[in-house]
C-alpha cells in the first residue's frame, strides 16, 4: 500500500473513456431498456464499433478486442451482426467473441469458468458485455441488494483480472425509465444509460441517468434502420436519428406499408385482408415485412388487427 498527497490527487487526469463521454476505460456499465426498446441492438452495435474502430452514433471510440456473452441464446443475433456488417461495409471476423451461454455471475466458480475462457481470446477485451442480468444472476433474487452485491462483485473481478470495461444489458422495470430489481445495481455503476422512446415518431433516446465522473452525456437520438439481409430477410441496425427523417425500409416493407396506408375510413385491416392488398406473393416475405414495420412502431396491431398510428378506428386510438 502507498498513499499519495491530495497535491498528487488534484494532478491525476480524468479517466480515459472507451466510447467518448459514454463510457469509460475499465468502467462498469448498464444500459437499460423495455421489451423492444432496441436495448441488445444498441449493445451490439457498441461491441462491433470497439472492435473495428467505428464511431459509436457520433461518439469516437477506443479500438480493441470485444468479447459478449449472449446469455438468451443466439436466436435472432446472426442476422443483426449480419445486418451490421452489410451497412457497414464489412466481412469476416471483425474482433468480436460471441459466448452462446448464460455465466451464472453470483457463484465464484462460473466466474472464474469466464476468466479463463476470456484469458483464452487472443487478446485481452477491451469490453465485455453480459446480456442480459436476468439470465447470469441465478439464482438470485433481483430485489436482494445482497445477492445484487454478489453480482456486482463478480463484474468487479472481471474488471480487476482483465483491465476491460462491463457492460450489462437489463430490463427496466414498472417504470420504464428506471432498472429492475435493487438500487444497489444504479449505486455500483460508474455509467448508467437508459432507452425511452420518442412518444411521436420511431425513434429512441439514449439517455445518460449517471456517469459518476464526468457530466452525464447528452441524450442521443437514434432510431433502428431495416437491414436485407437475405432474400425477404430483414434486421435491424443502430442509426442515428433526425426526427424529420423517416427509416430506410426495403421494398417489401415498403409495398407492405404503402398497401396498410391506403387503406380508407381508418378502418383497421386483418392480417390476410392486408396480405391480398399489399400485393407480396410470398406470406413468408410479408410477414418479416409486418414484424420489421411492428419493430419500427410504423404500424400497430389491435385485436388481431393492424393500422397506422395516431389513426382513428372503430374504437380503436
């Protein structure tokens, strides 16, 4: 142990940060979101921007080796990294480690289990992500501020053994603008974002709540922009948005929804009403188009029914 005199404190520089005013070098983060609030697209593109170098939505960034563990399964993830390289102009290994497993973080032998299998990249991460807590805090109870310290402290070891920045993805809770479980998880954290949607068009914010040292970034207006990533098969990219500027959608997104708008009277549609009306030959086509447009909070569905926001139906608002 050496103490060092407040003259010597005074002169230390500011924490280095890994995405610029966003999150810092070797920090400990949590980005919170709804269900289909965009939280794991937002975290991925994070990881594949560390990794290649690419600013993260305007924000400069610290280039290195990204490993995330995708502790819901793989599902979905191929075609967004997929979809992320196709709008970036990007093939083959970039510099991100995928682990298709939950990492039970409360009991020490699984972390050490992560250590070891982190020591075994390449090369060191710069970042790790957990996606998301609920599925690495087994079994422990969100609302214990004493297992949540458990989990905490199994991100701190992670951070101590390998110099990298954590970045857990978790679920708001009743209120959306706050996380779930205990507060002892917002007490720990060096960097806390949370994702509101825009109440008038598709886009989301990205909204600092704490970033204790340094002032809280401003709030970052991004949207999710359709991606083809195969023959009628769609994701979503991390864009930054411009209000008056609608998303990209690919043609049959594109037919899907024109069809939906020219629907008369506000009268909402059914699924097989608007099929014929949209004039897309395969269902399989129409339906990734339907579930692309839904995903972009470009249409609504009601009752089995589907029509434009903000239009007024047969009791439907």
């Amino acid at each position: 142990m050496q103490f060092i005199s407040d003259a010597d404190v005074e002169g230390l520089p500011p924490p280095p940060h890994l995405i610029e005013h966003v999150l810092p070098v070797g920090g400990l983060a949590a980005l919170v979101g709804g269900p289909g609030d965009g939280k794991t697209f937002v975290a991925l593109d994070m990881a594949f921007c560390i990794a290649t170098g690419i600013p993260f939505l305007g924000h400069a960034v610290k280039q290195g080796t990204v490993a995330y563990v995708l502790a819901e399964g793989t599902g979905g993830v191929p075609q967004r990294v997929r979809a992320w390289k196709i709008a970036q102009g990007k093939e083959g290994d970039v510099g991100v480690a995928f682990l298709r497993e939950p990492v039970q973080l409360l009991l020490a032998g699984e972390v050490q289990a992560l250590l070891a299998a982190l020591k075994q990249l390449p090369s060191l991460p710069i970042l790790v992500v957990i996606d998301t807590l609920a599925r690495c805090f087994v079994p422990g109870d969100e609302n214990s501020a004493k297992d949540m310290g458990k989990f905490v402290a199994g991100l701190d070891c992670l951070r101590a053994e390998t110099g990298a920045a954590v970045l857990v993805v978790h679920h708001s809770g009743r209120k959306k603008d706050h996380e779930r479980g205990s507060t002892a998880l917002r007490g720990a954290v060096d960097t806390l974002m949370v994702i509101r949607r825009h109440p008038k068009d598709s886009s989301r914010r990205l909204k600092c709540e704490k970033q204790k040292d340094g002032e809280p970034f401003a709030p970052i207006a991004f949207r999710l922009e359709e991606v083809e990533v195969d023959e009628g098969l769609t994701s979503c990219v991390v864009k930054l948005a411009d209000s008056a500027e609608p998303p990209k959608l690919t043609k049959s997104s594109m037919k899907a929804i024109n069809a939906l708008s020219g629907f008369t009277d506000g009268v909402p549609f059914t699924f097989t009403e608007w099929l014929h009306a949209s004039g897309l030959k395969h269902k399989g086509t129409f339906v990734r188009a339907v579930n692309a447009l839904l995903k972009l909070e470009l249409i609504e569905k009601k009752d089995g029914k589907y029509f434009m926001p903000g239009t007024k139906t047969d009791g439907h608002q």
